[in-house]
C-alpha cells in the first residue's frame, strides 16, 4: 500500500465514521458548537458548586475558625441543619411510626424551630409544585410537646439519687442518663416515677436500692 493510499484510507474511514455519526459542528458551525459545549461545561460547574452538605458546611466555619457565637454553638447547629433538612419531609411520610421520643430526642441536637424554618424555605425554593404539609405537621409536633428550642430537662438528677442515699460513683451518672431515656419516651413524667424507676434499675444492677 502506498502512502497516499494508505492517507486515502484512513480519510475514507474517517468520513464514513462522520457520515454514521453526525457531528453537533456540522449542523451548527464550530463556533456555534463550541459555544454550546461550554455553556454545558459551565452548568455542570454550577451544579456541582450547588451541592453544598452538611460536610461543606463544617469545612467552611472551620476554616473561618468559627464553632462558637456568644456562646451559642453555631458550627454544630448549621452542620446538623444542613443533614437534617430532609427531616420533616421524611418523618411526615412516615408519621404514624414516629413517636414523641424521637421528636424529643432530635431537640438534643439542633433546634427543631430553626430546622422547620430551614426546611420549609429548602421546599418553597424548589422549582415546581411543591407544598409545606409535612413542616407544618412537623412544627405542630414539636409545638405540642414544647421542644422549639431545646430538649426537655431532666426530671432526675444526681441531687436526687444522693438524697436517696446513694453513694457518689459512676452508678450516678449511669441511672440518671437510663432514666432519662424513659422520661424522652414519655415513661416518667415525673419526679416520684424517676425515682421509681431509679431503684428498680439500681436493683437490677445488684446494689442496694437506696432509702426513700
């Protein structure tokens, strides 16, 4: 084969690979395509800037060194924000299997009134139809026991189990925080039933239940 022949074979292989599959060039102009592959080019950079989560926004405050304001710890309130957004929505699908406890207890790490503000404006943002039914049932729960801001108090404290005649130790620690856990359930109520439950569990340990 010579070398102009081999030249005409590859040319012709080309063109036919052409011919099969069209070029977006050939319909709209080099310049034209090249404008549009950058247009492409440039949404994508801005989809992937958009995907912005809760671990972008820990690196962000922990670059500008900020955790704290006046006390309040903003760094971990803005990253449970941002990974819990979906919350609301998805709790609200599933609203008959999601109990007080979990409404309580999710109060121990943000603050569910921001979450309903931040959520509802994540779903009004949204192009589309789309409606704020499951904040607005989400808000209602939280309003009705009283969490907007922060988790219930402990009804049980170490004072108390030291009244009752326990010794201080770690014991201390372990029944408040079990009864706690049942106070978050709804089980105790209040200060009788903590302590209650606070001597049965020190029994179950194998110590001596302290005096009333």
């Amino acid at each position: 084969m010579t070398i102009e022949g081999g030249r005409n074979q590859r040319f012709g292989r080309r063109d036919r690979i052409r011919h099969q599959h069209p070029q977006p060039q050939a319909e709209l102009g080099h310049t034209e395509y090249l404008g549009c592959r950058r247009q492409r080019l440039l949404r994508r950079r801005r989809v992937r800037r958009l995907h912005f989560d809760h671990r972008h926004a820990g690196r962000c405050l922990q670059g500008l060194k900020i955790r704290t304001l006046n006390g309040y710890p903003l760094r971990e309130q803005v990253i449970q924000l941002v990974a819990r957004h979906l919350t609301p929505s998805h709790w609200y699908k599933n609203r008959d299997n999601v109990g007080d406890g979990a409404v309580r207890r999710l109060a121990g790490r943000l603050e569910p009134e921001l979450l309903y503000r931040v959520s509802r404006a994540d779903c009004l943002g949204r192009t589309g139809d789309f409606d704020t039914d499951a904040q607005e049932w989400f808000i209602e729960r939280v309003r009705g026991l009283g969490v907007e801001e922060r988790p219930p108090d402990p009804i049980l404290m170490g004072r108390h189990l030291l009244e009752m005649g326990l010794q201080p130790g770690p014991i201390i620690g372990r029944i408040t925080k079990a009864v706690y856990e049942m106070q978050l359930d709804g089980r105790v109520t209040d200060l009788d039933e903590a302590r209650r439950e606070a001597r049965r569990l020190l029994a179950e340990e194998g110590g001596c239940p302290p005096r009333d």
